[in-house]
C-alpha cells in the first residue's frame, strides 16, 4: 500500500445547541491512499456525514467547531487552512458528492453555469471548453439530451437527475480525493452500477482516492478495499471487506451484516434488527456506547469505553470475542449482559444509512 493521501487523526467535531453540548465525531482516525477505495458504514446519526464535512471545511461555525484533530491532504494539515487557499483545495483536489443535491445545487443558476464554473476556476478552461467538458460529463453520467437539458435550472430535473448532475460536478476536475454521500441512493439500479463503474474509471485513470459513505452494504461488498464503520460518533471496527464480512469482530458490525436480506435459501432467516435506539450524543451512556443495546455485553462493557485495538491490519473497540459469543448468546439466556436493561424498540435495516 502507498503512503495515505488523506489522514484523519483523532478528528473531534463538536455542536452548540440549546440543550447542550453535542459531541458528533469524537476521536475519529483513519487514512485512504491513492486507488483505494474506503467505505464508510452506520446508522443515521453515527457521525460519517459530519466528518466529510470537517474535511471539506463546510462544519457550519457557529453552531458547530472542529473541536480538535487533524485532517492532513498530501501531507498539509487543511484545519484552520485560511479560505482562499481551502477554496483552492475543495472541489479541485477534493471533491464532494453530497447527499441531498437539492440543498447543494443553486436553484438561481443553470446546471450549465454551475458546472461550467467548477472547470472554469480551477482548470482555466475558458467558456466554450467548459461547456464541451460539462455536456460530456452529463453524458457520462447518464443524462439524455445532454446539451440541451444542461440549460435547464436544478428544480426541472428530477431527484435522480439532479443526483447525477452533482455526481457530475464532482467528478469534473477528476479529484485526487473524492468523497461520496450516498451517492447512489436516488438511483435505480441500472443507474447505480454506471456511477458506481463511472468513479472506478476515474480511479484508475487518476488514481483518485475514494471514500464511499454509505448504508448499502452490497455497495460496500463490491466497490470497497476497506471498510470503517462508525457509532455514537466513534469507528468501532476497521477491516479490509473481504474480513469484515466474513468474520465481523463488533457486535454492531454483526447486527448490520444480520440486518441484511439474504437470497441464497442456504442462509435463509429471519431479518435480526438491532434493539434499541442510537444513544444520545449529549448524554451519552457510561462504558462503551452500544452496551444498552449490545446482545453480548457484560458488566464491564456498562463501566469502560473500550479503546479502538489495532491488530493485523484490523481495529476494533470491544470486550467481547464476539465469534465466540455469537455461538453461545446471552440474549437466548433472556438478557443483554450483566447488569443492562432489555431496550425498547429497534433500529430496521433502513436505519443502518
């Protein structure tokens, strides 16, 4: 593996709000190298669409603060980089697809203008040479009549369209890092493989370095050489795909991967949702944060945060050898560990995004 291209280390993201202190990435670590393609995995909540955006430099302050870390691009710490020269960075080396194009696409201006600008500004491409560039890009991502609908403004495009067009607007300077928010999630399946294979391209070409924030994780399965999943604002486990599905080593990586429909009648089962609910980050549980809803916990999980273990190119934060535990569960026993209380309600495969 190549020296990393991007470095999180000890990444800290904090909000003021009225009711208090929300504390929404807390000690988040990780690196992506050039090529390599980390998925980023959790429920709403977890912390993985706030950390992209500490790394693009869009917290909103206030009320949000980088609290404390650092977020270092080929080397260059970009926390506290003055704007100029972070405008450089972002959409040019670093490049974004966000979740919601609707909220980032400007409804004043033509998809044209907007897609134009991003070439124009960082590649010197004059008018008629971004305009080529972006009509091809549209094209690339699927958009029929390309040239013509490239006039048109975001809200006479559909959801999916528009999801395209940002795909698009990302993809435009081809990045050395591209971070993708659901990318794929208002797309139909035909659609999704063209995006999916559209990044891999630009990948290969460039090199670009991709992390993949997603809830799908047949998405993950076959588009990711790594895998981070995240709770309560922390990463619980980090593994190479191929391990992590073969032998999770969390108990929530194992109810993410029990949560998953399977079709071979062999695995046949039941869908396993997770019990109970995401804790709350302003007051969050004493000991490890999934402990109230952890099927294997034991007393001292409710006492201690486990710390985040490196071992043979694997890091996970748990107590419990959960490959043991998974044969012989505490909750077929009627509990959830010493000294825990049985949760109330549960998070669907849904929730796990």
């Amino acid at each position: 593996m190549s020296e990393p291209l991007l470095e999180i280390d000890d990444l800290q993201v904090q909000f003021d709000t009225e009711d208090g202190l929300v504390r929404a990435v807390d000690g988040v670590s990780f690196d992506v190298a050039p090529g390599e393609t980390l998925g980023i995995v959790g429920e709403s909540g977890s912390g993985k669409s706030v950390t992209s955006l500490a790394i693009m430099g869009l917290v909103p302050q206030p009320p949000g603060r980088i609290a404390g870390g650092q977020v270092r691009f080929a080397g260059r710490d970009l926390i506290g980089l003055p704007q100029a020269d972070m405008a450089a960075i972002r959409g040019n080396h670093i490049a974004m697809i966000f979740q919601d194009p609707m909220t980032a696409l400007n409804p004043f201006l033509t998809v044209a203008d907007q897609l134009c600008e991003v070439t124009q500004r960082h590649r010197g491409y004059t008018r008629r040479q971004a305009l080529d560039h972006a009509v091809d890009l549209l094209e690339q991502v699927g958009i029929p009549n390309a040239a013509r609908r490239i006039l048109d403004y975001p809200h006479q495009f559909s959801g999916g369209m528009r999801q395209r067009v940002m795909i698009a607007m990302a993809l435009s300077c081809q990045p050395q890092v591209l971070i993708a928010d659901e990318p794929t999630t208002a797309l139909d399946v035909t659609i999704q493989a063209q995006i999916l294979a559209l990044m891999k391209a630009l990948q290969a070409a460039v090199g670009t370095a991709i992390v993949l924030i997603t809830h799908d994780m047949g998405v993950i399965a076959n588009s990711c050489d790594r895998v981070c999943v995240m709770y309560a604002g922390r990463i619980v486990e980090e593994a190479p795909v191929d391990e992590l599905f073969a032998s999770p080593r969390h108990p929530y990586t194992l109810g993410l991967l029990e949560s998953i429909p399977r079709l071979d009648e062999a695995q046949a089962h039941r869908l396993t949702p997770i019990e109970g609910q995401p804790p709350d980050l302003m007051h969050p549980p004493k000991g490890c944060a999934f402990a109230p809803r952890c099927p294997f916990s034991i007393e001292r999980c409710h006492a201690e945060d486990p710390p985040l273990e490196e071992h043979e190119a694997r890091r996970h934060a748990c107590f419990v050898d959960v490959a043991t535990a998974a044969r012989h569960p505490v909750a077929e026993q009627g509990g959830h560990g010493p000294g825990s209380s049985s949760p109330q309600g549960s998070s669907s495969p849904e929730d796990a995004s």
